[in-house]
C-alpha cells in the first residue's frame, strides 16, 4: 500500500475567506496529501475585507518554534515542505531554519514567495523582508511567484516586465538561478483574453506555457490554490507542465463558476464543490 505523502504547510490562518490554511488544506487532502500545518498567524478576516478597529492578527512565531521542535522530538518527516505568507524577517528566519532541519534526501521544498500583487509589494513588507524572501526561495526545488514576486526577486521593474512568451522565458531562466530550481511564473498573459503560467523545468532546461480563459475578477486566494494544485500534481510524480496546466485549469474553472453563481468576491473562489475533480487524476 502506498501511504500518502506528508506535506507540511507553513502559512497563515484566516478566519474569514477562501485562501492560505483555509485553501491548502482541503485542496492537498483532496489530492490524496496528508498535511501537517504550521501556522505563521491568525486572521480574523483575509486583508480584502473592510479595514475595522476590530481586525484581529496574532503572529505566531513564538509557537512555529516550539512546534518545530516537538516535530524533532517525536521524529518527524515529511515528503514536501510548503511555505506561503510569513509576517516577519524573524518569520522567514524560523521557515529558513525548518528547511535546514527536516529537508531529507528526497523531500521537495516549494516556495511561494508572497510579497506583493499588482505592482506592488503588500504594506507589510519591507525592502529587507523582501531580500530575505529572496535568500529563502533559494533553498526552494519549485518556487510559485506572480509577475510582481517576480519582479522583485530579479530586482526588475514591474512596469517594464516582459509580455510575450519569447521575452519571459529570459526571466523564468533567470529566477531558476542558471537552472538551480524549477519555476512556475503564474499570471502571464500569453494571448490575449487568457491567463496562466511560465515554467521553467530544472530537470529538463526546457521552458512552457499554459494558459486558460481569463475571468475579468480578481478573486483574492487564488495564486494558494494554484500553489497547492501544482504540488498536489507535483507529489503524484508529473511533470511540472502538467502540474501547471491542471492548477492553470482548475483556478479558471473555480473563477468561472463563481462568477457565474455570483458569489461574493472577497470570500475567494467557491472551490469546495469542484475538489471531485481533483481527486480525479488527469
């Protein structure tokens, strides 16, 4: 009998929307993962929410330690290491430090390096928790950056970011660092009307493209959903286009769909009722 693959998650928690925890989870279990989570915070409510003197947020660096250190204890191992939001350098320094400890000889290490959207890095994010994210993704087999994660990494202008598959495949080789990991570049816009991703595969040196219609909504949570497709592929032993193509496919069905039921977009994508399909292999 095969066991499943055992994922550790270090993301945050949100009380209220689709995305980090509330996503990674079901998405890995439906994927036939057993995940193992380590919180880096408490949300009351993902950050598109109104702005309230009510708003809760606890950082949870003091307990990543302590739970670090009972996994060593009591032996723990793990398949995959995952990383998401983290909130602080200290953060980084303690998801740094896990990478060291319980990386064995065949674990994978996915990195997505949540810093910014649109342009922009997040208003918690300082120039030197961007640097340190860098010197984190570079522990990384896979990493998962938006065009703006991107920029950053690269220290490049957003503004002036390459369009065309021809000018993006000089950055997806860039981020690999000369081949060193393998990259899934999401938000590319290939064509125009659809959306999806740039890989570079280390194991291959070969670069690909995929892409599926585009909703005209920004849902928030979308690029942890992807994120845990793509490794839920990954650890079923494809190729990374195919782990790209199935999280590009499955984020644009999830979209339309909750489009289509119109459903509130600060909740996230409504997900839930398509998990069947991944489940499924394809």
């Amino acid at each position: 009998m095969n066991l499943a693959p055992h994922v550790a998650a270090v993301h945050d928690l949100s009380g209220m929307g689709r995305c980090s925890l509330g996503v990674v989870l079901p998405v890995l279990s439906a994927m036939g993962c057993r995940c193992s989570s380590l919180p880096t915070a408490y949300l009351s409510a993902n950050t598109i929410f109104p702005p309230s003197d009510h708003f809760v947020f606890r950082d949870l660096t003091d307990e990543m330690i302590g739970s670090l250190d009972h996994w060593e204890e009591i032996g723990c191992t793990f398949d995959s290491l995952y990383s998401g939001f983290v909130g602080s350098e200290r953060q980084i320094a303690v998801v740094e430090d896990f990478f060291r400890r319980f990386k064995g000889e065949n674990t994978l290490i996915l990195v997505d390096p949540v810093m910014g959207d649109w342009g922009k890095p997040y208003r918690t994010y300082t120039s030197e928790m961007c640097r340190r994210m860098g010197a984190l993704a570079e522990l990384a087999d896979v990493i998962t950056p938006n065009m703006t994660e991107a920029a950053i990494l690269l220290n490049e202008d957003y503004e002036t970011a390459p369009k065309t598959p021809e000018a993006l495949e000089g950055w997806l080789r860039r981020l690999s660092l000369g081949g060193k990991r393998s990259v899934i570049l999401t938000g590319v816009h290939p064509q125009p009307g659809l959306v999806g991703a740039g890989c570079y595969d280390r194991e291959t040196d070969a670069v690909s493209f995929t892409a599926a219609r585009k909703v005209p909504i920004e849902f928030p949570g979308t690029g942890d959903l992807f994120a845990s497709v793509a490794l839920g592929e990954l650890l079923r032993g494809t190729s990374l286009e195919h782990a790209a193509h199935r999280a590009v496919e499955f984020v644009s069905h999830c979209a339309q769909e909750t489009k289509a039921l119109g459903a509130p977009v600060r909740h996230g994508v409504q997900f839930e009722t398509l998990l069947e399909e991944l489940a499924r292999r394809a």
